[in-house]
C-alpha cells in the first residue's frame, strides 16, 4: 500500500470529503473549471482520482458542492433582531462582509469570468450572499417597524446599494485604489451613507424629531 492509500485509509470518510471539497475550491479559484481537474485536485487532497469519484460521482458535481460548501459562518457578525444602534450593527455587519469578499475575490473572478460558459458555478456560489442579503432585508425592515428609519424606502434597493459598495471595493480596489475611502474607514462609510439614505442615522433622526416633534430614539 502506497502512501497515498494510507492516507486514505487512516482518515475518515468525512474528513476526506472535506479534504476534496478543500482542495477543489482551490484549484477552481486558481485555475477556473477546465484547470480544476480531477487529477490536480486529488494530488492536493491526498487521495485518487477514484475515491473523488466514488465520493461525488463527477467533477461537475464536485465543484458544484464546493462553491455551494463555502460555509457561511466564517461570518462571525450577524444583524440583532432588535435593532439599538445601527451605525455600529452595520457598520461591524459590513466591515464582516467586504473582509469575507476580499477573502474569496479569486474565486469570485473565476466564477464572473465563467458566467457564460458555465452559469451553474456562479449560481452555486451565490448562496452565501444570497443569504447576506436576505439578512440584511430583514434587518432594514426590522428598523423601519422599530420606527429608527423613514418608513417610505425600498429595503431591496437599500440592500443592493450597500452590498453593491461592498463588492465594487472588493474587487475594484487592487486596480482603481485610488477611487475608494481607506481601507479601514471603507465599510464604515458605505453602511453609514447608506444609513443616513434611510433617515437610520444619529444626526438625521435627531433632525426629522425636532421638526416633527416625533421622540428622538
């Protein structure tokens, strides 16, 4: 028995599964679909090209559940349910998100450069900011209830704007550094700007109380 093979029989079923999936985000954020090959990604993973198959069948399948494999709790920051101070939630939510992006621009590019050819691989990408936005929806219309923000917004639209600055600084800033807030103040600004859209902000809800009489909270 090689050493290969005894890598393989030492680990647990699990354990080399996650060790494929592994080993074929890499490759595919390195080398796109056609450059993930099967023969590369068992090579990184310790194992052969049969136990990939015996695991998921094909190569399709593989980089399929390795994009939609990319865990959704490396983000550590959630929305409150009640929301009390949301230029700190958001700005802390979206300071977590563009860190998150950053950390997975090379296969973003990949899947963006790949949407024609192979759509099915951005879609299964899409799962963790899909599940960002949807977050982020319930959290705009959780301030509006709470009577922190003007009530006649879309939040769909307010979402798309914040998350929309957030992925243009992620993937834009290595070419055009010179177009974006630093690097450390970056979320802070979008999420406040966004904020101040919405009448979320400190100043603006203090402003709109003194000219309503509303209370200020």
């Amino acid at each position: 028995m090689n050493r290969e093979n005894d890598l393989q029989s030492a680990a647990p079923p699990h354990a080399t599964r996650e060790a494929i999936l592994a080993a074929a985000l890499d490759a595919y954020s390195k080398f796109g679909f056609r450059g993930a090959t099967t023969r590369r990604i068992a090579e990184a993973a310790g194992v052969n090209e049969v136990t990939i198959f015996r695991h998921f069948g094909s190569k399709d399948t593989l980089l399929g559940e390795a994009l939609r494999s990319i865990p959704a709790d490396e983000l550590h920051t959630r929305l409150p349910e009640e929301p009390r101070d949301p230029a700190a939630e958001l700005s802390a939510w979206s300071e977590d998100q563009l860190a998150h992006l950053r950390g997975k621009r090379s296969m973003i590019r990949t899947c963006m450069g790949e949407i024609e050819e192979r759509p099915e691989m951005t879609d299964c990408a899409a799962t963790v900011p899909r599940a960002a936005f949807a977050e982020l929806c319930r959290y705009l219309v959780r301030l509006r209830e709470a009577g922190m923000a003007f009530t006649d917004f879309d939040e769909r639209v307010t979402a798309v704007t914040l998350m929309g600055a957030l992925f243009s600084d992620a993937m834009g800033r290595e070419m055009m550094p010179e177009i974006y807030p630093p690097t450390d103040r970056a979320a802070r600004e979008y999420s406040g700007l966004v904020l101040r859209a919405i009448g979320a902000d400190d100043n603006t809800r203090a402003a709109f109380a003194d000219a309503t009489g509303a209370p200020r909270g």
